[in-house]
C-alpha cells in the first residue's frame, strides 16, 4: 500500500481516542499538542487521562464504544485491547466517512501515524507503512541525535526572513546558504546570540529578533 504523506490541520476540531490506556493516552496528548479538541471514550482512564480530565484538557465519556458516540468527529483513533472492538470503530468510522487509525492494524487504517521528530515548527516523520516500527524508532532516534534544538531556533530565524525572502525572488536560497557556510548553527548551539545576530545582518542586511528559549 502508498500512503499520501500530508500534514493535517486538526486546530479545534473534534478528534476521538477510543480507549483508555497508556497507548491511549500518548495519541491524546500528541492530538492536544496539535490544538484539537480531544474526546476520550473509555469506561476507566488511566491517572494520566484522569488529569488531563480533572485539567479540562479533554472530554470524557465514561461507556463502552458505540457507534453514535463518534458522529460529527474529524478523525478516530481506536486505541483498545479488544480486536472486535478495533474493527467496530473501523466499520463505522469508514461507514461515516470519518478517517480511522486503528493502532497497531494497518488493515483497518485509513491513515497511519508516522514516528515523529519535533523541534518546534520543524516536523520530520518517518513512516515505514505499518511494516517495521522498530525501523521507524531506529531512524527516529538517529534523527533526533542529529537534528538538536538549534534546528528549531533556526528555523524561527528563517521565518521572520520568510517575507523578504519571498518578495525578492532567488534571494532565499542565497540567504540560506550563506547563513550555514556562516557557520549559523554552530554559533547557535554556543548560545552566542549576539554572532548569530550580526551573521545574520552580515548576510541579509536584517536585524531579526532571536529566542533562543
């Protein structure tokens, strides 16, 4: 099976976590992360969920999975132990039209869940189709061993370059690789933010404001 690779604007809008478990709870709290509107519907939760309740994060519906309880959500996530279940949220998820992720079943998937590497803004996924996520964590590890949170402040610095970048055209490109033969990242990684700002007038001409938190 190809998968099309795309990353999903899910900012307020209702996404459902089937399950209470530990699994569970990892796939609400990347939802949360994404700015939905996570709904959990589990009989029990475990203390992590039970927080994140007690918090107002998430909404709550103490019952067993019925079909009924997923209408008018954007995306399913079936988290449960119990296969029967899993294939009920499938059914009825793709009855509805509503995109489905069983966890740990390609098969009844409409979308599957890379192994992420978040540095801010900058998201890299790996994605193995479902066959190895022992490969997916490997490379994932290797990625976050390389890629460290200068990347992240890097990235924030090319974005508020982003409109100067875009109004003169070519420019980007010269810009970005002006600033890494500059050394940019190493300096980063030093926490020296006033070589990072005067590289960055050097080449742009731009005073740009830095965070490096």
């Amino acid at each position: 099976m190809k998968y099309y690779p795309v990353f999903l604007d899910i900012r307020g809008k209702i996404c459902v976590v089937v399950g209470g478990g530990e699994v569970a709870a990892r796939k609400a709290e990347r939802l949360l992360d994404c700015g939905a509107k996570v709904l959990v519907i589990s009989p029990k939760l475990t203390p992590e969920l039970a927080e994140l309740k007690d918090k107002k994060l998430i909404s709550h519906i103490a019952a067993e999975y019925s079909g009924d309880l997923i209408d008018g959500a954007a995306l399913i996530i079936g988290a449960t132990d119990d296969e029967k279940t899993n294939a009920r949220i499938s059914n009825d998820a793709r009855s509805k039209g509503i995109p489905v992720n069983i966890v740990d079943d390609p098969q009844k998937c409409d979308f599957i869940l890379p192994a992420l590497v978040q540095r801010g803004d900058l998201a890299m996924a790996i994605g193995t189709a479902g066959k190895s996520p022992a490969l997916a964590r490997h490379l994932r590890e290797e990625l976050e061993a390389k890629y460290g949170e200068e990347y992240k402040i890097l990235l924030d610095i090319l974005g508020k370059l982003r409109v100067k970048m875009v109004k003169n055209e070519g420019i980007g490109k010269d810009w970005f690789e002006s600033l890494l033969a500059e050394g940019i990242l190493d300096s980063i990684k030093e926490n020296n933010k006033e070589k990072v700002s005067k590289t960055i007038q050097k080449i742009t001409g731009e005073e740009v404001e830095i965070d490096f938190n």
